[in-house]
C-alpha cells in the first residue's frame, strides 16, 4: 500500500518552498512508477509562515495542486503538526481500502528557515507578521507561545526530573545513542561522534535543556505515495497493522500533568510491543523521546531514564529506537519530525536503510507528536500483512 516515499532536506534552501515540493514528489513517484494524472487524493500538512514566508497559504492543497499540475479528486489539510505524518498514512490506507480513492500522495514539510530569519518561532509567527492575526485569543495566546517549545519541554524535563529523579546524564545518553544511528545516515546533517560528556557541556538553551538535547528547524518535504497501485513498486508491500490517535485540546496551564502525553491513550493495547523491531519516537527533544518510551508502555512512568541505562537503543541493540538517528541528527524540517520517523521506518522495513539497518526488521512502531504543549498523538503501527 506505501509503495513510494522520497525526502529532500536541506539546512537552508534559497529558492521556492515549490520548488522542493515538486522535486520530492516526482522522485516519490519514480519509486512507485506511477505518474502524477494517476493520483486522486492529495493529503498535506504545513504550518504558519514555512511556504515562501506567507502567514499562511489560502486553500493550500489548491494552490499546490495547481502548481504541480494534478488533479485530485479529493484533498485533506491535516492539522495535527509533528503528529500529521503518521495520520495521513492511516487515513489514506482506510480511504483507499474503502474504495474511495485508488492514489493517495501524503505531502509533509516547508522551509524552517525562513521563520528562523524573522527571529522568532513557529509558535510565536504572529511576531513576525504584525498586522496578521492567526487567533481571536491572541493576548491569552502570546505569553504561552513564547514559550514554545524550548522553554515549555525545558519545563516539562524540571518536572520530570522534580517527580521521578531523571538526570541530565539520562537525558544526553538519548542524544548520544540516536548520533551513533546517525554516523551512517548519509540524510544526516549531524554525524560526528558524540558523548555523554559533549551534550552535557554544550550551552544551556532552556535549563536544563541543553543544544545538543534540541532539534535544529530545517528546509525540506517528505512524500509518501499509498496506493492499490503497487505492481511497478519496487518496495515491499507494507501495511497498517495498527494505529490509534489522541487529542488533548486544552490550554497549557489546564494540562492534568505535563509529564504525560496523548500518547498513554494512543498506544494503549494496540500491539504487542514484544512482536516490534524497532521504534520510531518524536523526537523534538531528548525529553521528548523519554516521555514517550513511558507513555507508549515500554516502560512504567518516571522510569524512562532508566529504561535508556539498562537497554542499548541503538540499531545494533535490544530495542532500537530512532534508529537512523531521528530528526535531533537529520534536522526538523518545517518544525516537524513525522516525515522522519516515517522515511526512516519504511526504509528499514525494506532493507534500504544502509550502514544503520536493523536485523530482519518486519515490524516498526512509530509515534508522533504535535500541536501546542504535545496536544496531538498519532501512533502507528507498520508490517507487511501475514
């Protein structure tokens, strides 16, 4: 069903955000060996001010569409941020399987750097665009996307470290094992031997919160092909064995506690995590990764600095997790890590994933997280069916 996906990443691209667009999805399209007049549906997530610097696109999948020249019969704007990669994937299988669509192309991605320019984040974009207002709430708003999302996961890792006794060192060791996936990633920006020592010395962004702990915004789209269509795939049929998505739509300050994520709902029961091969984890922050390890039931809550000391999650160990190094190492394009997980579980499920493949891996987990104060949880599940 997923029979054709292609990336093109890059730290600062100096032409259209279009430009990109296009060249990733007639490479994913070779893959597949399908053309553009054969795609239906058109799938597309894309935040504030990382299309050529607009606020926002009016009717985006119009606009795209028109500029690729296809003509899809339906469209879906996916509004779910970090989380949205692994949703469209989920929804156009059950579309297609529904018989309601025969090509689906899932598009993720933009240019991060052109927020970066303006001096502010994607969360504060208003700041740059002072005559645009993206929200009715704005002053309720502002001081909370300030925040985000350095400052708010910096909060998150105090309380976790305040509740359960994590340690910086537990923390940094996530970096370290997910730069030894990366040496050999050759989509990594990031590929230099690291130590726990290195990320612990690296300068204090958001205490505790250290550089080499965040992830670095950058350029780039991810495309994914789902189709009926997969006799002129060159990949193995993979299937949705699982999935489950939770939303927890309240403000920050409302939040039960903010060491949980909707992920202790998405996951919940849907596969045995002894069956997985490896784990695919958002990966926005180190803390990121431990929450989720937790929340997916790898492990009990507050024991997730634990879990990174007893277990070797790197490709070559006992669970692999972000095994090509995660969006810490190959960067976050438009501010949003799905579409790395995603390229990364399909290429070890096909064997592609050179210099850092997991053994006989037939089975990955991933998990996505998005929106404001890790609203948004998507978790996945991918096989090929037996």
């Amino acid at each position: 069903m997923i029979v054709g996906f292609a990336s093109n990443l890059y730290k600062k691209y100096e032409g259209s955000t279009f430009e990109i667009l296009a060249d990733t999805l007639f490479s994913a399209l070779d893959v597949a060996g399908l053309n553009k007049d054969e795609i239906d549906g058109l799938f597309l997530t894309a935040l504030p001010g990382t299309f050529d610097s607009y606020a926002a696109l009016h009717f985006p999948t119009t606009q795209i569409a028109q500029y690729l020249g296809i003509k899809p019969k339906f469209t879906t704007v996916f509004d779910y941020g970090g989380a949205s990669a692994l949703s469209m994937i989920y929804h156009a299988y059950k579309t297609i399987k529904a018989g309601e669509g025969d090509t689906i192309a899932c598009i993720v991605g933009g240019k991060a750097s052109d927020i970066r320019g303006k001096g502010v984040t994607v969360d504060a974009i208003d700041k740059a665009y002072p005559d645009v207002s993206l929200t009715p709430f704005d002053r309720l708003f502002r001081g909370l996307n300030d925040l985000n999302p350095v400052s708010d996961y910096a909060l998150v890792a105090n309380r976790h470290m305040y509740l359960f006794g994590s340690t910086d060192e537990q923390r940094a060791l996530i970096a370290v094992r997910q730069r030894f996936n990366a040496q050999n990633n050759e989509k990594a920006i990031y590929r230099d031997p690291l130590t726990v020592e290195q990320v612990l010395k690296s300068s204090i962004v958001a205490e505790p919160l250290r550089l080499l702990e965040i992830v670095y915004p950058i350029d780039g789209f991810h495309v994914f092909i789902v189709s009926k269509r997969a006799s002129k795939s060159s990949l193995r049929p993979i299937e949705v064995l699982a999935y489950g998505e939770a939303h927890w739509t309240v403000m920050p300050a409302e939040l039960d506690d903010i060491v949980y994520t909707p992920a202790v709902q998405s996951a919940k029961g849907i596969f045995d995590l002894n069956k997985v091969d490896s784990f695919e984890l958002y990966d926005s922050f180190t803390i990121t990764v431990m929450l989720q390890v937790e929340d997916i039931g790898l492990i009990e809550k507050g024991k997730g600095g634990e879990f990174f000391e007893k277990h070797d999650t790197t490709y070559l160990g006992d669970i692999p997790i972000n095994t090509g190094g995660g969006s810490l190492n190959t960067g976050q394009p438009a501010y949003m890590s799905g579409g790395v997980i995603l390229e990364e579980a399909l290429l070890q499920l096909n064997n592609m994933a050179k210099g850092h493949q997991v053994k006989d891996a037939d089975t990955v987990f991933l998990n996505g997280i998005g929106g404001w104060n890790r609203a948004h949880s998507v978790s996945l599940v991918l096989g090929e069916a037996k």
